[in-house]
C-alpha cells in the first residue's frame, strides 16, 4: 500500500497501515508444520499482492487445520481490514485476543479497526493497554495521538506524537503527524 509522502492529500499514516508481520503469538507446535508455514506465505502473498479474496480462502484453510489459531484470526482480520470491512476485521482480531490477550500487535489491529468505526473510546482503550503491556512501543503513541488527531484534540495528540518520536526520532510519519497536529491546533486558535 503506498502513500502520498506529503501534502494535504495524505491520511494520518497510522490509520492506514496495518502491520503485517510478527514472530508467532505463542509456541504452537502446529506453527513448525511445513503446512501451516506454507499456509501462511502463501496467503501473505496474495495480501501483499491485492488479491483479497485468495488469501482469504487460504487463510479458511489454516483455520480449519489449525482451529483456533491467533495468527490465523488476525491474519484474517486484516484481511478484511484491506477490504474496508472493519466490523468483522474487528472480529477476527477479538478472536485472536481472546487467545492471546496481552499480544500487542493484536491489540494495535484491535484499536485501528476500533478507529476506523469510528468507536474512538475503544481505540483509545486498546492503545493504552498496549503501553501498559509495553510502554516502549512507539506505534501505541502514535495510535493515541491519531485518534485525539481525528478528534479535534490537538493538545493530546501533539502530547503523544511527541512522545512517539522520542521512541522512534526516525519514523517520517510521526513527524509528519506531529506537525499536521501542531498546524491543526494553530489554526483552530485562530
């Protein structure tokens, strides 16, 4: 997925983004199968090629030979993420929460799909448990000051992009947040 590096034309980097790879979520020993593992690559190239609807099919077949699986519910969660479809996006993603409820990536999944429906109080609640889980996550304070961003609350979301980029000072994107925010809140004093 590509986006416009600057200019009024680009959307706040962390609502569009989705991360896409991770070590397991837990020692499965399924996860060691040839099967599974092919599984895997196989749907994340259909993703990574825009065909939806193959990765789809194959992330049904991990499902059905691994039911259950964490990485499994939130691949498919971002599956249909990609199709804009962030209701059941957000049920896959509780799904791998409910296996894995302290996973940070599948909370970070949980929050933007949160935000995405526009269910900001919930998004807010997912960003803040994953710093409570990790406080050195710089995505988790750029996923707060994202959300207080959208909201109109640019003292808080230039409070937490800042903080993003103590944790990350090379990310461009939460530079380019911070100032978006910084020029929002100058405008709105006018």
């Amino acid at each position: 997925m590509s986006h416009p590096v600057c200019g009024n034309n680009r959307k706040n980097h962390i609502n569009a983004t989705i991360i896409r790879t991770r070590p397991p979520a837990v020692n499965l020993s399924i996860m060691n199968t040839p099967d599974i593992n092919t599984l895997f690559s196989q749907a994340n190239r259909f993703l990574q090629a825009g065909q939806i609807p193959q990765a789809i099919k194959i992330c049904k077949k991990i499902l059905a030979v691994s039911p259950g699986h964490p990485d499994g519910y939130n691949l498919m969660g971002i599956l249909f993420s990609e199709r804009k479809d962030y209701r059941q996006a957000l049920h896959y993603f509780r799904l791998a929460l409910k296996a894995v409820p302290e996973e940070p990536l599948f909370l970070l999944n949980t929050a933007k799909a949160h935000k995405n429906l526009r269910q900001f109080n919930d998004a807010i609640d997912s960003f803040r448990k994953i710093i409570t889980i990790n406080p050195n996550l710089h995505f988790s304070y750029a996923g707060l000051g994202s959300v207080y961003l959208e909201q109109g609350n640019y003292e808080d979301a230039i409070k937490y992009f800042q903080t993003a980029i103590r944790l990350a000072p090379d990310n461009s994107d939460h530079h380019y947040n911070l100032s978006l925010a910084f020029q929002k809140n100058n405008n709105h004093d006018m």
